[in-house]
C-alpha cells in the first residue's frame, strides 16, 4: 500500500474552468455598446481579456512574457477559442488603442452579476444592512505618464508617475461595488461625488474625506456615516451627552457631545449638526468619531468604524497577490485596462474561495491557482484540497541497512 495516486483530472485546464465562469454573454453586448471591435480583423477584445487575465493570473511581468508563456501552452490555446498566441506587438497596440471604459463596464456588470453569490455573509453587531468602506491606494509608476507621486524633485530629478484606486466595497461581503482610477495628485474628497448610496445606508470612511457640505446633504438625503474628526477641525461643543473617567487598564466609549461644524455654501456659513464620541482602545489611543445617527449606540459608532480595516486588507490582497509593481503599457489607457482586468481577477478569486467554502488564505488560493494555471485539475479540488492522500501501512518498513549493504563499504 502506497500513495493514493487520484489526481481529480478533468478534461479542461484550470485556467478553462475559471474563465467559464465569466459571462460571455454579457461581455459581448459591451463590445456591440462600445464599438471596441470595430476595425479588428484579428485580436478580438474577448481574447485580450483572456490573454491579460492569463498575465495576471501568472503574475506575468510584461506583456512579452504574457506572449511567450501562452505560445509555449501550444494546442491548449483550443480550451480558449484561440488559434495561436498574440505577438508582443499586437497586444501592446490593443492595450493602447481600445478604450479601457470596456473593461470598467465590464467589471461593474460582473458585481452585478455574481452578487448573489458573495451576499451570504453578514458582520455581527452591525445593525445596516448596506454597509459600506471606501478608500484610496495609491501605486507608483516609473514614468511620467501620470502625475503626483512622491515629493517634488531637487535640481534635475523627475518625478515618478502614479495613480490612485478609489474603491467602494460592501463591509459584509468584503467585496468591491464601485471603483475609480484617477491620478495620484486628486484629493480623496472628490471621489465622493461620484458615490449614490442609497437612504438608510452606512458610510464608514478616513478623515482624508472630511468634507462638511457632503456630510449635511447625506444627512439631508438619510444616508449615515461615521469617520474620524480631523484634529484642527473647529468643533463647537452644544452639549455633552455622556461623560465617564475611564482608568488606566479600561477601554471603551468615555465621552459622548453634541456638536456644530460650520461649512460655506454659496458664500454663505452654515451648520451641521453631528454627535462626536470619544474613544478610548487596548492600547491606550484615543480617537473622535462622528456621525450623523443619533439612534445607535456609542459602542457600535466605534464598531462600525473599527470595520473600515476591511478596505485596507481588500488593497493588501491586490497588491500582494497581484502583479501591480509592473505594467504592461506605458500609456494611460493600457496602465487603467490592466488595473480593471486586475479588479475582475481578484472578484474572480473571491468567487471561488466563497462558493468552494475554502477554508484556506486568500494568498495560498491565488498562489495555487498560479501553480496549476494549465493543470488538467479540477477546480473546487485545488481550492480546497490541493494535497495528495497518504493511506496509513499496518507496519513500518525496516529501514536499516542490510549485511550486505554493510559490505560494499
């Protein structure tokens, strides 16, 4: 008795399987709405989605690799609806040329789609059911394509290009609904502009986004927030709700006011009225949150901010597992492209790891999936299992040497 030798082959590579998940469908009448293949005779935008999503997957560090690794797959290119592998060429000349807003419709249409899916969990304590964190990263790039990373050059030094990811995402799902790629050097606020949550609804943000004007038309519209208060904020005190003197080894709410901040309009000074409460944690850091809900409790004010962690390991999972140190394209329509294809890996992963039950990391899955990227193995098996089975012997071989072993020395 040895190995157990089952390798749960199936008859399509790993790659195969996951990009059967994606709805064809749907991709098509985005290319109708947005004219991206007209003028192609060759390169179609659905292959330059599966040859990125091919480098992203293998974390591939140009698009000369992406070319010469999916020309060594050889006939399993047929799995893909592909004759033959692109040339460096032709790729770098669609990453450039079609419009990356293909990839951005295409990847709110995929929220939208496997929603159902990723809506089964749901944080306790927590009395909103939409819940959401929003964000910016910010990713360096060696070149002058786009602006605003970094400190302003002495003498003749350049300064490095970047961008920022602005992210919306769904606290119980732990998943992204809206997103916005817009150049390092904008400030966060403006990203609030482009958000519609809907009444009812629970905002949990930084204090990058103190913004006054939008926190009074929120309040005016019944969508909540809760952020931290900036430390020159002008805060006038109308009343103090709940005051206690914690010790030296307690933790927890001790200070809870009524206040006003003020904010021009149209030239003119107005008011919003918000709680501020006063929070104090384990490690003895203090911290002022506010917010324009005046029903729940203290403790959950501080829950819910204590939940906007989640945003941050969502920006840990895409720039640890995802190839974002380099890009393909040195434009700012490819640069966006492989962002939006890079957003759709990641849903993608969060799918498999939700609908397998995986119990493993998030890093280990993609990890994996790199690993067998053409393996004939099955899905759902490398997720969850990805380990070959040892059956236990009734007894131990004798593993010392023979006499005759003994001689020949």
């Amino acid at each position: 008795m040895g190995k157990d030798k089952s390798k749960n082959l199936v008859g399509q590579p790993l790659f195969k399987q996951i990009v059967k998940m994606l709805p064809k469908d749907e991709f098509d009448l985005l290319v109708a709405k947005c004219g991206s293949d007209r003028y192609y005779k060759t390169f179609f935008s659905w292959e330059q989605l599966i040859v990125m999503l091919f480098g992203i997957f293998s974390r591939c560090d140009s698009m000369g690799e992406v070319c010469d690794g999916m020309r060594a797959l050889g006939g399993k290119l047929n799995y893909l609806g592909m004759d033959v592998a692109p040339a460096k060429s032709t790729a770098g000349d669609a990453l450039r040329d079609r419009d990356e807003e293909l990839f951005r419709l295409y990847y709110f249409a995929l929220i939208s789609y496997f929603r159902p899916l990723l809506s089964v969990s749901r944080k306790k304590d927590i009395s909103f059911d939409e819940f959401y964190a929003f964000d910016s990263t910010t990713m360096t790039l060696f070149s002058q394509v786009m602006q605003g990373v970094g400190r302003n050059p002495k003498g003749e030094g350049k300064k490095k290009g970047g961008m920022k990811v602005h992210m919306l995402t769904d606290v119980h799902t732990e998943t992204a609904v809206f997103a916005k790629i817009s150049e390092a050097k904008m400030h966060d606020k403006k990203f609030l502009v482009h958000l519609n949550p809907g009444r009812g609804s629970m905002l949990v943000f930084d204090k990058a986004y103190n913004y006054y004007l939008q926190f009074a038309e929120w309040t005016l519209q019944g969508v909540n927030f809760v952020c931290r208060l900036k430390d020159n904020a002008k805060v006038q005190v109308q009343e103090v709700l709940f005051e206690r003197t914690l010790s030296k080894e307690e933790f927890g709410v001790y200070k809870v006011e009524h206040i006003h901040l003020d904010y021009k309009q149209d030239k003119q000074v107005k008011t919003v009225c918000l709680r501020l409460v006063h929070y104090k944690d384990e490690q003895k850091r203090k911290y002022k949150f506010i917010t324009n809900n005046w029903s729940i409790t203290p403790q959950e004010v501080a829950l819910i901010y204590k939940y906007r962690w989640t945003i941050e390991l969502s920006f840990k999972k895409l720039k640890q597992n995802f190839q974002l140190h380099f890009f393909y394209s040195d434009t700012v329509n490819g640069i966006k492209t492989q962002v939006w294809c890079t957003l759709i890996a990641h849903l993608l992963l969060q799918v498999i790891q939700v609908v397998n039950e995986s119990k493993k990391a998030f890093s280990t899955i993609a990890a994996l999936i790199r690993i067998h990227l053409i393996s004939h193995l099955e899905l759902a098996w490398v997720v969850t299992e990805g380990r070959r089975a040892y059956t236990k012997r009734g007894k131990s071989r004798n593993k010392s040497p023979t006499v005759i072993q003994m001689s020949l020395f």
